[in-house]
C-alpha cells in the first residue's frame, strides 16, 4: 500500500526541532534517579509560616463536574484526565478529591504538579507552600514557592525556599543558577558568581552555565569576562543557539561593536538560513528596530534557565515534567515569546491542538517568531479537525510573502492530505519555483509533489519526481514504497518493483504500510502463498486499514481459503464505509468472488 501517512512537514519538523534546540541543550544528560542530597538544614523561618496556612479550595465545589459524585470518584476521574493529558481538568478533579482529604500529601503533590503544568501557578502556590512543611519535600513545591519570591523581588523567601529543592536531576543544573540570580538581584555580583560554580562541568551543560554567567557579568557591568563568558557559550555549538547569540549579539551592539554583531548573526544565518529569529537585530542594526537590551531582573534570568531547562527535559525526559518547568518560567515572563513556543511546541507534541494554538497565539505579532508561530497554528489548526482555517492562514500568509516557500509548502502538504490533489500540485509547483536550484537538494518535495501528481493523475510527471527523489535518497523507504507500489499496482516494472519494495521492508519492518505493499507485489506476481503471509502481518500491524484488509482477502480467495476471503472483504467494507469505490469493489467480490476481470 502507498504509504500515505502525513508527514510532519519540513518546516513543522524544523520548527519543532528549532523550538527545543534553542539554547543548545540537545544530547544534555542528568541523573535524574540519582541520590542526592535534601538541602533542608536552613530553618525555614519564613516557609514555616506554611504550616497553618489556609489553602483555599472553595472553588472546587463550583467545578462543572456533575458526574463525579464522590471524592473518590474525582480522583479517578483525574487520572483519567491525566491520561488524556488534560492537566486543567486533572487540576479541578484533584481539587474536589483534596478538599475532602486536605491532609493527604500524595494528593496535595499530585494537585500541585497538575495546577503548575495546567499554567495555574497562583493555585498551586497555597498547596506549595503547605508542601514545604515536614517531610519528603518533592522536586517542585520548592521551585514554585521560588519563582513567585522572585516574580515580587523577596530574595530572602527566594533563597530559603531554593534550600528546600533536593539536589537531584535538572536541580543539578537548575539550582545554582537560580541562586545566582537570587543574588544578582540582591546586587551581590561576587556572590552570583560564586553561586553559579565552574562553567567546565563536561555534563552537557556548560555552555548554558556559561551564557548565564555572562549575563550576570554584563549585569554587573564587567564587560571583558562577560564577553569570555559569551564566547565560551557561543563557541560550544556551530553557529551558535538563537537565545545566546541574541544575548551576545545585544551585548556587542550596546558594547559600540556593531559589525561584530553582524558577523555573530550572519554566522548564526548561514546555519539557519531560513530563520526570520534575527530580522529585528538586523533591523536594529540597520537604524530601525529597537534598541538593544539585556536581562536586567533576577525572575527574567530566572525565568531563562527554567526555559533552558524545560527545553532539556523536552529532548529527554518526555512533555509532562518539560511542560511543568515551561509553566513556570511562564509565570515568571508571561510576554516571553520563546516561552510560549516553547510551551505550544510541548502541547503539541501531547496531541492538545487548541491549547498548543493558544501558546503560540500569546506570541507578539511584532515577534521575529511570529511567522514560526503562526505556521505552527496552520498545523495545529488542521490536527485539530480546522482544515479551512488552516488554509486561510496559509494562503494569507503566501500572500504576504511570496517570496519565502516554508507557507506555500505547508500549504500544499494540509491541502494533500484533504486529498485536494490538483490544489496541492499548484502549491508545490509554486514552492518549486521558488526554491530554484535548491530544489536539486530537496527529495521530499519531489516525494510529495509525485503523490499529489499520481493521485491528480498526471502519473508522467509523478513518475519523474519519485526517481529524482530517489536519486537524492536512494534507499529512502518511503519513496521506494510508493513508487514500488504504484508500479505493481500499474503492472509495471515488476521486479524492479519488487525489490525496491524488499528494501524498504527492511529498513521498516513493522510497517504495516509498505509490508502490505511488498504482500500485494506478490499478488501481482502471482506468489499468492507468499502473499498472504506478507499480508497477514501487514493487517497484524495495521488491523484498521480498509485497503490492506480487502487485500488479504483478495490472496486469501486466491489460495482457496474463500470464507477467510469473504470475512475479510466483508470486514474491508465495515473500516472503509466512506469509500463508496472500494464499497463497490467488494461488493461485486462478496457476489462473484474473484473472476478473470478482477483477480489480478
């Protein structure tokens, strides 16, 4: 079967991966299981306040949450929800289970993280605070009490609730850098640097260490080690991560060094050479954007490393804890645009669509990464069953620049998948014009210019774009599958068909995609036992796939097992009832059976 699933697109994956990369965590390790140490010697003379303060969970019995009938029927209906990933919903479920157990600390942990992840910080503060008191303080409590001390500048409940963090995973990282933030506040700059300990760590992390070290240097007005700091963090990757140069690069232009800031963006642009990221430094230094800044307040470099750490557990450690720390360096910058991208990336990646759009809608339209953003809405728009919004925003888009081809290609990749197949060729013809040479370089859009090309008919020119792309990607298991496919399927080129689809079979070999092609190339060749076999471990892979059913069925009439046929042609028609031409397909088989005019 042609493998038809919908490819994130080339500029979706580059966003995505753009979004995480930011501050060059990628590849960081932490020991997130390791022992470590519970810094709670310190007397929390302002924590301990917590002990009898009142949580207030009045809200809970106005939850529109009619069918929970008891405490306990709300706890389960949240993990539910947690299931779902629904951490809004798990907060207001929690909250009823917890006004009935208010004691229960497992309960007022799990409300907590809920609340914090669902972007609720002021919600969860009360039960942080209460956390604090006793015993088995958890990774999070602490760090929420934290960052509201330092969203109102309270160094002193800052640094005692950062005491309380147990040193373990992310905290590794985290801690110091917060505490040396907690002191650059304080405009103790000696002290900052002492907290923030040696940049040389070799654990993946020295470079952000580095970065925030340079910018509590440039904060204290000590510009020589700042800029060593900023080389050493911008030296670490090639051509640098977009948070650091920009940081560097306002440092240079504040420094009077504007073409060496230039040098630092267009290192930066030749390694992304799409990017928009710097078009308002560029401006700047043309005369026309705004003045350069720099991180001038403890919650905004605070909020910096739970982004970079938020970034780090994004690569490695899943969504639920990368979400987490995103919410709270959200707490911290609300109108910090690589934040919002950050957290409607990580929804995105947990299949939330509309919570994902309303991230990146937070995005200031004058934002270099407003045009990210907002492809990243068309996407999230179409997952999320919004397909004409989608392509509005996309055509408006093009529109506005027809010059770059990232809209003009999404565009055609959303109207592909809606199987608007002589749209989707127009919108690639269009990106292929505009790419020009690059084009040379680019398989997947010959990949998926030849399925809308195929798919609309035109098979001549569908046929010259799959062979260009493999003489780009020669053993690319997609194109291999679906030009193989259609040439069994056309009764073209047989063997060389077959083996093309034998290779993509190897490099996937559970995909129940191309297995059913290599199945149905069989077929074709008239090796029906061999069919069958293959077919049957394609339907095992993919059991909800109409086509692949009606193809065993098809081999399974033509090695004699006629009522096997049948339960699979009749069980083809149940998936696939949409698809009044392969209904009737099956019909006229469940009549006759296969005769000389179908059975091959």
């Amino acid at each position: 079967m042609r493998d038809n699933d919908r490819l994130v697109t080339s500029l979706g994956a580059v966003a995505s991966a753009a979004v995480v990369g930011l501050l060059l965590l990628s590849g960081c390790k932490t020991s997130s299981d390791s022992q470590g140490a519970q810094r709670s010697d310190l007397a929390p003379s302002t924590l301990a306040q917590a002990n009898d303060e009142f949580v207030d969970l009045s809200g809970a019995t106005q939850l529109p949450l009619s069918s929970v009938s008891s405490s306990s029927g709300a706890y389960l209906a949240a993990q539910s929800a947690i299931g779902e990933r629904d951490m809004s919903a798990a907060s207001d479920y929690l909250l009823v289970a917890l006004a009935a157990d208010s004691g229960n600390k497992d309960l007022m942990r799990q409300t907590h993280f809920a609340l914090v992840s669902a972007g609720r910080i002021p919600e969860a503060l009360p039960i942080a605070r209460r956390l604090l008191v006793g015993e088995g303080i958890d990774q999070f409590s602490p760090l929420t009490v934290a960052a509201d001390a330092l969203e109102r500048d309270a160094f002193d409940e800052a640094d005692e609730a950062l005491a309380r963090l147990p040193i373990t995973g992310y905290n590794t990282i985290l801690v110091p850098m917060l505490e040396a933030w907690v002191a650059a506040g304080r405009g103790e700059f000696d002290a900052a640097v002492d907290a923030m300990g040696p940049t040389n760590l070799g654990d993946g992390f020295d470079a952000l260490r580095s970065y925030h070290l340079a910018l509590i240097l440039d904060l204290a007005d000590r510009p020589v080690e700042a800029e060593e700091a900023f080389v050493r963090s911008v030296e670490s990757q090639p051509g640098g991560a977009y948070r650091v140069v920009l940081g560097y690069g306002d440092f240079l232009e504040r420094q009077g060094r504007p073409e060496d800031a230039r040098e630092l963006y267009r290192t930066f642009l030749v390694a992304n050479p799409d990017s928009l990221w710097l078009e308002n430094a560029l401006a700047r230094l043309e005369g026309t954007g705004s003045p350069a800044s720099r991180v001038d307040e403890a919650r905004e470099g605070a909020a910096e490393a739970l982004f970079a750490i938020a970034s780090a557990a994004h690569q490695s450690d899943g969504p639920e804890i990368a979400l987490a720390y995103g919410q709270v360096a959200a707490y911290l910058m609300p109108k910090n645009d690589v934040i919002s991208l950050l957290i409607g990336d990580i929804l995105e990646m947990q299949g939330k669509h509309l919570e994902a759009i309303e991230a990146y809608r937070r995005i200031s339209a004058s934002s270099p990464l407003d045009w990210t953003a907002r492809l990243r809405v068309a996407l999230n728009q179409d997952d999320a069953g919004q397909p004409d919004q989608a392509i509005a925003l996309l055509r408006q888009m093009v529109e506005e620049r027809p010059d770059r081809s990232d809209a003009i290609v999404v565009l055609g990749d959303i109207l592909r998948v809606h199987e608007r197949w002589d749209e989707a060729v127009e919108a690639y013809d269009i990106a292929f014009d505009l790419q020009g040479n690059d084009v040379e370089d680019d398989w997947r859009l010959r990949y998926v210019r030849g399925i809308a090309l195929e798919r609309s008919g035109d098979w001549p020119r569908a046929e010259e774009d799959f062979l260009a792309a493999l003489e780009i990607e020669p053993d690319h298991p997609f194109v291999l599958n679906y030009l193989g496919y259609t040439w069994v399927d056309r009764g073209e080129h047989l063997d060389e068909a077959l083996d093309m689809i034998e290779r993509a079979v190897n490099q996937r070999p559970l995909d129940g995609f191309i297995t059913d092609s290599l199945g149905w190339a069989y077929y074709r060749l008239g090796r029906f036992e061999e069919a069958v076999v293959q077919l049957e471990r394609a339907v095992e892979y993919e059991p909800g796939d109409p086509v692949i059913n009606d193809h065993l069925g098809d081999a399974y009439w033509m090695v004699g097992r006629r009522a096997e046929a049948r339960f699979q042609w009749r069980r083809a028609m149940s998936l696939g009832e949409d698809d009044s031409e392969l209904i009737d397909t099956i019909q006229t088989k469940l009549q006759s059976g296969l005769t000389d005019s179908n059975d091959i």
